[in-house]
C-alpha cells in the first residue's frame, strides 16, 4: 500500500462571507515542492470570486486521467518493445447531471497523439490493445466511475 498526499491552503480575504462573496483561490501544495494556484472553474463560480487562470478541481481529475493513462500507456509499450518518442494528449472532460440531478465530470475524453520511433511501429491492432490494457490497468481509472474513452489522433 501507497499514500499519495496533496495539500490544499485557502484563507478568507475580507469579503462578505456569509453572502458568498469572497474569493475561492487557493493552492494545491504535493510533496516534491510544487504548489499549484487553483481556483473552481468560472463556469462554476463566477469572476471575481474565482480566477480562470487557477487549475480548477474538475481539469485537475480529467489530467490525472489522462497522466495516469499515458504512463501506463508508455510502461505497456516499453515492455512490448515498442519506441514511444511522444506523446500528447489534449484531453476533454463533460460535466452532466446524474440520476440524481447532480453535476459531474461522467465522460472523459482522451485523445493522444503519438509518435513512435523507427522500425517497430505498432499495428493498429496492437495500438488499441494497448490503449484497452492502459485503461484496464490505470490506477486512476480503477478509481472512478466516470466513463473514459481513447480515440487517438494521427
């Protein structure tokens, strides 16, 4: 067993609180020293009480999707013996009601690009098997509920 730990810092600043009106930022503080301003997204609360440039809560969950997919993605390939040089990946996530009316991220997106070395190329067969493995075997995916599907680019 592992921990994985984030820390998260916010502190009132001087805002009507009991009315709402008062600033979100915060930070997102991880063991290796990063710190991360954050803020939700504008689209859930409104400027000024946020602040678009902050990495909001819900594209926070579709990268660790997305990272946790590419490096099990890279680890499945390595160890098949194919040369993965790049890879990028614009991923999308869409926030739904559920059954519940509840907002929540229900679909994530990836789409990688990915530029693999001379001589053993993968077939596309072998691609998409590496994507369903990537999946299956994703930390992160084994972690949600929320649907997760891969249509690579190029």
């Amino acid at each position: 067993m592992s921990e994985h730990r984030a820390s998260v810092h916010w502190s009132f600043s001087g805002a009507d609180f009991r009315r709402g009106r008062y600033s979100r930022e915060h930070t997102w503080r991880f063991d290796g020293g990063v710190t991360v301003p954050a803020s939700p997204s504008p689209s859930v609360v409104p400027a000024p009480f946020s602040n678009p440039a902050g990495v909001d809560p819900e594209e926070a969950f579709v990268a660790a999707v997305a990272s946790c997919h590419m490096l099990t993605f890279l680890h499945l390939a390595s160890k098949r013996g194919f040369l993965v040089e790049r890879y990028a990946d614009d991923a999308v996530g869409v926030m739904t009601k559920n059954e519940r009316g509840k907002y929540w991220v229900s679909r994530v997106s990836l789409n990688p690009e990915i530029v693999y070395g001379a001589g053993a190329a993968p077939t596309s067969e072998q691609i998409a098997e590496l994507h369903h493995l990537a999946h299956e075997e994703c930390f992160i995916a084994n972690s949600i509920r929320t649907e997760v599907v891969v249509a690579e680019r190029g």
